[in-house]
C-alpha cells in the first residue's frame, strides 16, 4: 500500500493524465512485488525461522489441548 498511495498521489499531483494509467499500473505492479519480496526476505522469513525454532523446543504448548476435554468412546460419532 505504501508505492500504491505514494504513486497515486504523483499521479493526482501531475493532473491525472489518463494516457499514463497502464504505465502507472506496471510500475506500481513491479515496484510492489519487489518491496515484498524484499520484506518476505530480510523480514517474514527470518521471523519464521526464529519463531519455528523456539516453537520446536516443545515449551510453548497448545491452548487447545489445554482446554479441550478429551472424546470418551460415548462421545463419538456413530
């Protein structure tokens, strides 16, 4: 969102020219997908690391089997 605000206000501060839409559309397409993959790099994928590797270590547990009452044979499903 941030080089889609960015580049729609340049292209309102120019005057909207419509002749520059398919333009504006591939640069702000390309400048996107670069920007995230540079997030995804430098950023998402080193939290993931992080954040598997401490969850790995079997500390952090599940809320869900926590309070989950466990299934008896008479609660199952016939």
């Amino acid at each position: 969102m941030f080089v889609v605000s960015t580049f729609f206000d340049l292209f309102v501060s120019i005057g909207k020219p419509m002749a520059a839409v398919p333009m504006l559309f591939a640069v702000v397409t390309l400048l996107s997908g670069a920007l995230g993959a540079v997030a995804a790099r430098f950023y998402s994928e080193p939290m993931n690391r992080l954040l598997r590797k401490h969850s790995s270590r079997g500390d952090l547990g599940s809320v869900l089997d926590e309070h989950r009452p466990a299934l008896t044979t008479a609660d199952s499903p016939v």
